[in-house]
C-alpha cells in the first residue's frame, strides 16, 4: 500500500508521502530495523524519482519504531543514506517520547540533537501539534496549540527559527474545522 501512495503521489505531482515507519510487536529490534530497511530500499527502488517518502517521528506508544532520532539514523544507515528517505517530525510526538521542547532551551538541545544524529537536512516537513498528555508519556494524543503540554514556547522558537523558515508545517490538531483557524492565528501571533 506504501508503494501505491508513492505512485498516486507522483502521478498528483505531491513531492512527500509520510509514513509511520512500523512497528516490533515483540520481535527483535535489530531484525526488524533490517526488514524494515529492506522494504523501504524495495519500495523506493520501484516508485518514481519525484516523490521523497518521510519517516515520521513517533510517540513511542506500543511497539512503534522512530520513537528516538537514533532510531532514524539506523534506518537512514541501512538504506545508504537513500537521497529520497527523508524525515516528518511530529512536535507531539517527539514531546511524549521524552524529548522536552517546552522551553527554549530543551528546543534548542533537541534539535541540536535531532542535527547531530539525524542531519536537518534530512527534516522536510514539520507537524505541528501540542500534546494533550506529558513529557515521554509515549501517548500519541494531540492538542491545540498552547491548549497542552507543551504550551507556546516551543512553537514561538519553531515559527521564528530561520533553519525552519522553508520547511513546511501542517496542523493536525484536533476539531480541524474550527480550531484550524485559531491555530493558525496563534502560530502567525507568535
């Protein structure tokens, strides 16, 4: 199904497709790291050149994988650093695994970190959301901006950091058909 969306992306022109990456139900880690790699290298072999496909950063909740940035890195390593596998980094998600960006300086030490291990050039698209539940809960539970855990000071570093400025950011808050607006209005505020 992942291949599919690569090339209905490509025939719409939609130059990302973001992906939870799956998940260990138990097995090792190691081995599923490698099949993991090993479909991804298929898939991307056999999908056009147009459409970059983007790991995105989990919560951590159950057995979901790229719940760490280390995590990525693996994967980055076995596809050889493939020039279409990319990254979508969730602000609730990174949040409930234990990466703490309420203030300026957890932002600056996880990105920091995210850079070191990861590489910002591999960060494409940002999803901007607060978290309805704490720090490393590992709960994927989403909230409006400044309504959650997290509250504003992350996303005012985020909107106002220059090595971001190109990267899009998509809300996915809840009751996206009135709060859109208001987040939005809050983001622009900041």
């Amino acid at each position: 199904s992942l291949k599919g969306e690569l090339l209905r992306c490509s025939q719409y022109g939609i130059g990302f497709v973001v992906s939870h990456m799956g998940a260990h139900k138990g097995q090792d880690l190691g081995d599923c790291m490698l099949a993991v790699a090993e479909a991804t290298k298929s898939i991307l072999e056999d999908t056009p050149a147009d459409v970059m496909l983007l790991m995105e950063t989990t919560a951590g909740q159950g057995s979901s994988l790229n719940d760490r940035f280390e995590g990525l890195a693996v994967l980055l390593e076995l596809c050889q650093g493939h020039p279409r596998l990319g990254v979508c980094l969730d602000t609730c998600h990174v949040f409930a695994a234990g990466y703490d960006i309420r203030t300026q300086e957890g932002f600056e030490k996880t990105f920091a970190e995210f850079e070191a291990i990861v590489g910002l050039d591999r960060l494409k698209v940002i999803h901007v959301n607060d978290s309805q539940k704490g720090l490393g809960s590992r709960v994927d539970r989403h909230a409006a901006i400044g309504d959650g855990e997290i509250g504003l000071v992350a996303f005012e570093c985020l909107v106002n950091d220059d090595r971001f400025s190109r990267v899009p950011m998509l809300l996915e808050t809840p009751d996206e058909e009135i709060m859109h607006e208001v987040n939005l209005g809050r983001l622009r505020g900041l």
